[in-house]
C-alpha cells in the first residue's frame, strides 16, 4: 500500500455501546492511514439501546484514551444515512481519497443504501473481515458494477460485539476507557452492584 498523505478513513459507528472491537479497529486503522476520522451515528436499520448524545460521548471517550493525534472524532459527519456523511466529508476534505469503512458483514448491504449510486465512485470502500462473516466475490462484483472500488485491509478483528454487551452486561467486551462511565451512569444495565458480584 503506498503512503499518500492525503489518504483519510471514515469509519461510522453505533457505538450502542463501543466494544474491545471498536477499539482494535481503530489502532488498526492508525496503522494504515495517514487520518482516521470517526463519529457515532444513527444506523436506520437498527434499533439503539440508548441515545445518540450518550453513545457519542462514550465513543469520544474512547478516542480521547487512544491518544493518537492521527484519529480524530468528528461528530459532524454523523447522519443515518451515507450518502450524506460522504457529502459532508467530502466538502471538509476536498483534495482526499476518502476510504468508507465497513465490517464485511455489511458487503451485501451497500447496494440497498439510499442514493448509493451518489456517492460510490467517489471514495473507497474499505473493507475489514470480520469472523463469522466471509467476503464473498458476488457481494464485492456487486459493489463494482455500481462503479465502486473497493480494498480489503489486512486487519485481523477479534469477534466483538455491541449486542452481546447489551444481552449479557459483558464486561470483558468493554474497553477499560469508557467502563466507569457505563458503571456511573448506569448504562445498559451495568452499575456498581454487578461489576462488585
């Protein structure tokens, strides 16, 4: 992969809540890219746990424990929808090659998001492998014949998820970060009572 200084990852995020997962993502990205840029945001597919302000600061948390100047948190490309956070991100960064970052489980989704056809020839399709999820040609054949590009980043992601946080109160999930804030505010069920079991 050649450096180019004017390379930026955009990686979106429920963050309902962050996990260990969303934390190794983004040291993985710092690794590749010159600029990783992040935020937390509505997803219209799905129902979240609880409020945007609340998952924001968690994520913002968790980037400010990172401590790498490279990665910054940029809540104002939030939307729930793509097609508007690459517009934005597009006027705050006219002159880069922006790389949207997905898990593989979302391959088989990008053709059904709204306006795709907006605003896939204008960046990268940044894809990491997720266990459980293979990467599968017709997912990728499909995002090409809508003219996108795509590059599969040689990350490796332990299985992590937001929902068995949510399900189970799993602590072992939740980066060390952000857990006293969970605890403190009660979030998702977890409060000092359980965490001294």
């Amino acid at each position: 992969m050649k450096p180019n200084i004017n390379r930026i990852a955009l990686f979106g995020t429920s963050a309902d809540p962050p996990t260990k997962g969303h934390q190794c993502l983004l040291e993985g990205l710092l690794g590749i890219f010159p600029t990783v840029a992040t935020w937390a945001s509505n997803n219209p597919m799905k129902s979240h746990f609880i409020g945007l302000e609340e998952r924001k600061k968690l994520l913002e948390t968790l980037v400010q424990s990172i401590n790498n100047e490279k990665l910054l948190f940029r809540q104002a490309l939030s939307s729930p929808w793509t097609v508007k956070t690459i517009e934005i991100a597009s006027r705050t960064w006219p002159n880069s090659q922006l790389t949207f970052i997905i898990g593989s489980d979302l391959i088989q989704a990008i053709p059904t998001w709204l306006d795709v056809e907006q605003f896939i020839t204008k960046i990268i399709i940044g894809v990491v492998p997720r266990k459980g999820w293979p990467v599968k040609n017709d997912g990728l054949s499909t995002i090409k014949s809508l003219g996108g590009n795509i590059e599969i980043l040689p990350l490796t992601i332990p299985h992590s998820a937001s929902s068995e946080i949510r399900k189970s109160a799993k602590l072992t999930e939740i980066p060390d970060a952000i857990r006293k804030l969970i605890i403190d505010k009660n979030l998702y069920g977890i409060n000092r009572l359980k965490t001294n079991k």
